[in-house]
C-alpha cells in the first residue's frame, strides 16, 4: 500500500465540510450580516474544540473559511457555554488577539496552548484568570506582549477610537497586578520565551502543584526556586537557559523528574561546557529519567570513550555498552536522548531508543520531529539535512519524512528558513524516485501545503522551490482538486513587477500544463481570471527586451491550449491586442520555428469560432497566412495551422471576402499546393481532443478547398495514429460525413479518394479492436482432459 494511503476519519471530514458551509449546516446570518449560531444547535466540546483549532491549524485553507466570516467573528460563536462547548484550544501566530480570547471567555478551557500570539497583550491577562478554575494546561511560549499593557494614543478631536487600535500598538508597561493565584487545578505551564522584566519566581510561586514546567529562554538570577516542584516535578525545559552550577545544582535535587531538556540553540552563544562530572551527577540524581536534551552543548573529550575501548559488535542501546561514560549509569536505555549538534551523536553505542542528532535519516528525522513546533531554528537545520538525504542519497523513512516536513511548513508559515528548506525538501521527496510509494492523499497533503507556502509568503526561493515542487505532480490530474487556487497564485506569480526570470519560466510552463488538456469550463474559467491579459503582457514584455526565450514560447502555447473551443477566451485575445503582438512577433522573430508554429495554432482556434473570423478578414493578415502557406518550419505545422485558419475564412464563402487584395482564387490555389506538397505520413506535434472544428468542413460545397484541407487532416491523424484517433472519429460522426463527401458532385477527386481511405483505415482499426476483445472475453477451459 502506498505511504499515507489511511483515509481522513469521519469526523475530520464533517470538520471541514462545516467550516466550509457554515450557513449551509449550523449558522445564519443575523443583525449587521453577523454570523450566528442557529438557536437549535447544540455543539459538544469534541465538536467545538475540533472547529475552532482544525480552521486555524493549517488543515484548511484559511481562505476557504474567510470567504463566509472573518476569523475574529469565529471566536464570537462560542461565546455562550449553554450551546457550545470549548475545552481544548490549540492557537498560532500573530492574528490571535485580545478580543478573541474575551469573546470565549465563559468557557471552562482545560487546555489552553497560545503560540507565538504576539498580538495578545495584558488584557489577554485578565481573560485567562475567567479560565482559572478549569484551567489544567496552559502555554504562552513565544506569546512575548502578553505581559505588558499597551500604550493609549490621546486621540484627536471628534476621532473614534477604534477597539482594535491597542492591538496594533507597541507594548509599553509591565502588568504587575497579574497573579497565578487561583489556579489551583494547574498542572502543566509553559511560559517559554518570557520577557526578562518579568519577575518569574514572584510569578510562578502560586503554583506549587505544577508536574511540568517550560521555561525556555526564560532569565533565572536566583534559580534555587525550582526546589519547590522538588517533590512534584516531572518535566522541565531549560532550552537556551544559560546555565550555571547553581543551577544544575537545583536541577538534580528534583529527583521526580522524568523529562529533562537543558539543551541550547547553538555552541556558539553558551560559555558553560558540559563535563564528564556535570552529566553523570544529573544520570546519578534523576534515578527517574527516560527522556534527557543535551543538544547544543559544547562536550568534553571526557565525556566519550576511546574508540579502542568500545564494545566490540553491533550498536547497543544497553547501558553498559555505552560509548558515553556518564550513560553507563542508567539503570535501563532512555526513551529520548537529545544528542542534535554535539559530537555525542556520532558515537556506536548510545543507551536510548530515539537520538536526535545528525549522524543518520534516523536521528534527523526524530530532530525534526522533536523540534519542529517550538524551535523553527533547529527543525531548519535537521530538515536541511534531510534535503541532502533526499538529493544525494536516498531516504529510506519517505512517509515520515514527508508527513514530518508537512508539520514543519504548517507550524512555521512565516519563517523563512522552514519555508525555503522545508519546500526544497518537498521537491526531492516527491521526484519520480518516491512517486511510486506515495498515495494520492499524501500527495495531496503535499500539494495543499506548496500552495499554502506561495499563498503566504511572498518570497523568491520559497516561490521558486514550490513552483519546482508543483512540476513533480501529474498536470492538470493531481492538480484538479485546487484547480482554481493554484492557477491563482500562479498567475500571481506572473505579475509584471516581478521580475525573477527563474520563477516566471517554470510558472508559465505550468500555466500551459494546466490549461492542457482540460474541460472547456475549466478553461473559461481561467479566462476570467486574467490568464489571457497575463501571457499578453509576458509577450510584451518580451518583445520590448526583443528576447524570444521559453517564457516566450510557453505563453503563446499556453493561449494556444486556453483558446482550443473557447470562444470567450479567443475573444479576449483579440480585445487585447493579441493580434498585433502576433504581427511583432514574426517580424522580429522570423527564423523562431516552435515559436511560429503555437502562434498559428491560437489562431487557428480564433478562426474557428464564426463571429470572429470577420476580425481576421483583412488584406494584412490574409497576406501574412497566405505567406506562411511556403512556409517549412517544424516541418508541415506552420504551414497547416495557416492553412487551417485559411479553411474556415474559406468556408464563410466568397460573400463575406470583401478585399480588394490578395484575391480569394488565388489564395485557394496557394492553398490547394501547400496541401499538395504535404507528406500524409508526417508525424504530429499536434494533440486533437475533439474533431469538431474538423468535421464541419466536410459536409458542404462552399469551399472544396476547405474540404479537401479537413480530409487531409483526417487522414494524416488517422493513419499515422489509428489506435488515438479512429474511435475518436467514429464516437464523432465522422464516417457518416466522410460519405457525404463522397456523394457531393463538388467534392474533388482526390479528396473523395482521401474519404475512401480515411473509411477503410478506421473500419479495419475498429474491427482490430472488437477482435482482441472478443478473444479476452472467450471462455477459458481451466482443467486439462483426463488422460
């Protein structure tokens, strides 16, 4: 089974279907078009909990959910505990702000985890103290205001003053009046990242039933403090603390402790060396130990034993093995050994189950999954090394990988370094070599992050690798389901002030990939976003630097593909200028084969629709098809697809030709000798989805020039690639009007001989297949006769 093929549990799929239609399934729209809970609703804390943290998890996309209500108007639905009920918050970034947390403020929250949400201020404060009854989890990591009260701007005469006003404000005094007191049902606090001023010990010291405690990069002048939790105590993070032997001293007095993270960000930013001494004293005291991050931390040679006095055999976890004398003492391998950017990962044996560090897949995929939430600078660098794995080596782990970076992208949507590592590592890990191991899910997942990283962060490297990532995929198939969104942002992309030649190539490239070889609606649709506008302006732009490059020829294959049975979009087309960009363009570039071969085919798809063709009836572009007629680049194309166009100007009769200059006989017989001069054998750089367009020049005496053309046409296709296009002429009719060919008195002769062929070849075709089917479904004698 391919990796991730699990499907989305029912509810996760109620989940999202709710936020997607929340007027359709739970709300109205009440007073001031605000949207309300409808009165005979009643809502779970399973069900609430999973709205509220799935709309703003990344799981969906957010522009989704803000096309019904904006995100501050989600909160308010939750406001009154009788209809929903919300125990478990889980909240990111900075568009969390003080009103959000009020508007839930009845709630009875177990489990509250702010994250980052730098806009929450002091008043957040007084909010968190409603919840201090039910309160038994609780973080504020990285939530760097929500001690400091905003400062008030007086404002002007007659001004209002705007609610959200103080969010945007700077943050200005310190709020002393806050207390833990009464928050007696606390168990786990995180206050990571808490800003210096803030007297932790004076903070902390209501609290004396806590078991888990986070305190990273938090100051700590009088650490001895941490001795109350001596007795309770059964996590503690020190990460990028600075340490000190008072407070190691502390720390292994705290003999309940079972989890233990003193590690640091970097080498370079900490003056304390950790020493064969200090680690076995903390092995030594915390007798309950199973998880321990040491990472970060400058190690003595002390600390590892020599080489030649290791255990012989293959890497063990036990204890007594182990390479790291200190580690000798545990009584039984940790769990979790936290070993990322020290030397002590790349030692044989190490007595613990998981090992972050940099050594092997294994270790850095578990520092990933350790660090990926709550320190983006350390998941930058493992994913880093996972992008290697996957470039130069091979990753052996790919659903994990890839499920692991897909957390990290969606943690860290604004992070740079996450953004760009974590989108180079999507390109390798869903390059053709993996493809075949992933399941469609999971590429999906994949796909709804790439577009989740162009949509939120406009950045060239990050813009760039997604772009490189989207090209991994089956175009438009595995694109489909964001069909809409991704030509969005790619047309975005396109804009004329930008200017990075790298991105623009490769998202034009996908535009045409897109817009090929799907339904006509799809294309209009396209259409009315501004695809047309958007390539016209890329071939102006063009045209101006006199550059006739892949950015060039992929926009005017991608019109080609966009006009193919579009009337809009050919309209469109000729609103804007197309066709004297065309003009510029064979002057300029006379000798640009592949070039002159999409422009005509466009135009062929204009000449198909009747109520344009009066705008291509002018002396100077029949001159200039006319002229194309002789021409031999890439091979017939140029000249066919100008004859093409021709053939349905033709077909409008000789009413409609009201030019003085070039005669219409004339033109006729260029075309009749350019058709002449045609090998019927010529393989195609052509791909027909419907002979239509074809088949309605068949039946009429108008044009025999024009007939003679589209049974030309047939025949090439039809007997050069009978298994594509033989049923695909006979499921259209056309046999039937190939023998109207053949009974018109107008017909020429060589082209009812042509009709006569196309008939025979598709007739044998077709019986060819019936045949094999016939032979597949016989019945088959599954027992030999008795002997």
């Amino acid at each position: 089974m391919p990796a991730g093929d699990d499907p989305d549990s029912l509810m996760a799929l109620c989940t999202v279907f709710c936020l997607k239609n929340l007027r359709r399934t739970m709300c109205y729209t009440g007073d001031q078009n605000k949207l309300c809970l409808r009165p005979d609703v009643f809502l779970p804390s399973e069900i609430c909990d999973k709205l509220v943290n799935i709309s703003v998890s990344g799981m969906i996309c957010l522009c989704d959910v803000a096309k019904l209500f904006k995100l501050d108007l989600l909160f308010s639905l939750f406001c009154d505990p009788c209809s929903t009920r919300l125990t478990q918050l889980h909240l990111r970034e900075d568009f969390v702000r003080d009103k959000d947390l009020e508007a839930i403020a009845k709630q009875d929250l177990i489990e509250l985890h702010l994250t980052s949400c730098t806009s929450l201020s002091a008043r957040s404060l007084r909010t968190l103290s409603c919840f201090r009854h039910s309160l038994v989890s609780l973080s504020l990591f990285g939530c760097t205001n929500v001690f400091f009260h905003r400062a008030r701007v007086p404002l002007a005469c007659g001004e209002d003053e705007d609610e959200d006003e103080e969010d945007q404000l700077p943050r200005h005094t310190l709020a002393s009046d806050f207390t833990f007191q009464g928050f007696g049902r606390l168990r786990l606090l995180n206050v990571g990242g808490l800003a210096a001023e803030v007297d932790v010990e004076t903070l902390l010291k209501p609290l004396p039933a806590l078991t888990s405690l986070d305190l990273s990069a938090v100051h700590l002048p009088r650490p001895a403090f941490l001795a109350q939790w001596r007795d309770r105590l059964g996590s503690l993070v020190l990460y990028n603390v600075d340490l000190s032997e008072e407070l190691i001293r502390t720390v292994v007095r705290l003999n309940h402790l079972r989890h233990l993270d003193i590690s640091r960000e970097s080498q370079r930013s900490s003056k304390f060396k950790m020493t064969r001494k200090i680690l076995t004293a903390v092995v030594q005291g915390l007798g309950n130990l199973v998880s321990l991050d040491i990472s970060g931390h400058i190690m003595l040679d002390n600390c590892t034993v020599p080489h030649f006095e290791e255990a012989m055999g293959r890497p063990s976890m036990e204890p007594c093995k182990s390479s790291i004398y200190p580690f000798q003492e545990l009584k039984r391998p940790l769990q979790f050994l936290g070993l990322y950017n020290t030397t002590l990962c790349n030692v044989t044996h190490i007595p613990a189950y998981k090992v972050t560090g940099s050594k092997n897949e294994d270790q850095v995929l578990n520092a990933i999954e350790a660090y990926r939430e709550y320190r983006p600078e350390l998941a930058h660098r493992a994913i880093n090394q996972l992008f290697d794995i996957a470039r130069i080596q091979h990753c052996n782990q790919l659903l994990r990988a890839l499920q692991l970076v897909i957390g990290a992208l969606k943690c860290h949507k604004y992070d740079k370094s996450i953004q760009v590592t974590g989108s180079a590592a999507l390109f390798y890990l869903t390059n053709t070599e993996y493809r075949n191991d992933q399941s469609v899910r999971l590429r999906r997942e994949v796909i709804e992050v790439v577009l989740n990283g162009m949509e939120q962060y406009q950045e060239v490297t990050v813009q760039r690798n997604c772009c490189l990532t989207l090209c991994n995929f089956n175009i438009p198939e595995e694109l489909e389901f964001q069909y809409h969104r991704v030509n969005m942002l790619l047309l975005k992309i396109l804009e004329p002030a930008r200017q990075d030649e790298s991105i623009q190539r490769i998202a034009v490239h996908l535009c045409n990939a897109l817009v090929c070889q799907v339904d006509n609606d799809h294309k209009e649709a396209v259409g009315k976003m501004g695809f047309v506008k958007t390539m016209l302006n890329l071939i102006q732009k063009k045209l101006q630097d006199r550059m006739c490059d892949q950015v060039m020829e992929f926009s005017w294959s991608a019109l080609w593909n966009i006009t193919d049975e579009t009337p809009d979009n050919c309209q469109m087309f000729l609103n804007c200028s197309g066709m004297d960009l065309f003009l510029e363009c064979l002057q300029e570039f006379p000798d640009k084969q592949e070039l002159h071969r999409n422009m005509l085919g466009l135009l062929g798809n204009v000449a198909e629709v009747k109520a344009l063709r009066p705008q291509l009836l002018t002396s100077q572009f029949i001159t200039v098809f006319s002229n194309l007629l002789d021409s031999k680049a890439d091979g017939i194309e140029v000249s066919y697809n100008a004859c093409g166009v021709l053939s349905h100007i033709m077909y409008d009769g000789p009413e409609v030709w009201a030019l003085g200059e070039p005669d219409r006989v004339q033109v006729m017989d260029k075309m009749w000798d350019a058709i002449q001069s045609w090998d019927v054998s010529s393989r195609r750089n052509i791909n027909y989805r419907s002979f239509e367009p074809i088949l309605r020049l068949l039946p009429q005496s108008i044009s025999p020039v024009s007939q003679h053309w589209a049974t030309w046409a047939l025949y090439n296709l039809v007997s050069v690639y009978p298994n594509k296009y033989c049923p695909l002429l006979v499921k259209e009719g056309g046999i039937g009007l190939l023998e109207k060919v053949l009974e018109l008195e107008s017909s020429q002769r060589e082209t009812k001989d042509m009709a006569r062929c196309i008939t025979t070849v598709s007739e044998n075709c077709i019986t060819s297949v019936l045949h094999g089917v016939d032979q597949l479904l016989a019945p088959v004698n599954r027992y030999s006769s008795p002997g």
